[in-house]
C-alpha cells in the first residue's frame, strides 16, 4: 500500500516540510515525544503505577498554565 501512494505527487509530502519559521517548534515536538515516553517508561518500571504518569502530566500542564498566564500577551503576532 505504501508503494502504491509513493508515486503520487500530492501524497509524497514530509512532516519536516514546514516553513523555516515552525522548524524548531517541530523539532521540539519530535524530541519531547521520545523524551516523554522513556520518562514515562521508567516510572513504570520503578513504581508500576500509572497514577504518577498522570501526576507528573498534570504536574507538567499547570506549569505550562501558568507561564502562560504570567507571560502571556493579547498583542497580534503578525
């Protein structure tokens, strides 16, 4: 199946195709899903306990929370 949509042109597109402008926002996504997943692999092994997973995802978002919200401006980007 992968063969077959190879040959297509408006299928044969990257994810790294992307304007120089977002780059490092991909490549950040990228290497935090690697990161994530082997911090959450050695959770488990040392506390065989998904309940902190979610603690430290939580933990995580209410920090992302609130440096938008002391950060965080109304101004237009563009």
């Amino acid at each position: 199946m992968g063969l077959v949509f190879r040959n297509w042109k408006f299928v044969n597109t990257s994810v790294f195709e992307v304007p120089l402008e977002t780059k490092s926002i991909v490549r950040f996504s990228f290497h935090s899903g690697i990161v994530g997943t082997l911090i959450t692999g050695h959770i488990l092994e040392v506390s065989y306990s998904w309940g902190n997973v979610f603690n430290l995802n939580a933990v995580v978002l209410v920090f992302g929370a609130v440096i938008f919200l002391v950060f965080g401006t109304a101004k237009k980007v563009v």
